[in-house]
C-alpha cells in the first residue's frame, strides 16, 4: 500500500478540477486494485472516495483521474490522502 499526504495550511478552497496523475510502480511491484482519497479532517469522519483509475503494462502504470479538492465543503477538510494498493510482483 502506498500512500500520499496533501494538505493545506490555510482554509481558502483548493479545487483544481479533474486532473490526470501517472504513477509507475516501484521496482518490484504492481499496482493491485482500486486507489483512493480519504479527507482525515472532515466533520463526522473520515470520508473516503474511490477513485475513477486504468492500469496498464500489467499493473505497473497506475492512471487516475480524480479531483483531489481540499476545503471546497465540509466534507472535504483537512488532510487528503491518497492510498494507492500494491503488491510484490509475482
């Protein structure tokens, strides 16, 4: 499991829009399943977002297109964090 910490030290609203990141997988591993944002500082929780994503070269290349928002509600507060699932490459 990789995971990704985005924050922002001010409460203005940060909405970039969808955007395309490219990952490539450590040497040794494959990207396994479906990545996720989850807003750590939100008012009843954690709220978790599965994210729209595509793999490619036999889950060494991870796509994802999301919108990786930060205080546009109250639902999306604090830290975001991105968890992206990965194995040893068998």
């Amino acid at each position: 499991m990789l995971r990704g910490r985005h924050f922002r030290n001010t409460p203005w609203p940060v909405n970039p829009g969808v955007i395309t990141q490219r990952f490539s997988a450590p040497t040794g591993f494959v990207f396994t399943g479906r990545p996720a944002y989850g807003y750590y500082g939100a008012i009843g929780g954690v709220i978790t977002v599965e994210l729209e994503y595509e793999l490619y070269d036999t889950g060494r290349t991870l796509v994802i297109r999301a919108n990786p928002h930060l205080n546009t509600t109250a639902s999306d507060t604090g830290s975001l964090v991105c968890t992206i699932p990965c194995a040893v490459r068998g």
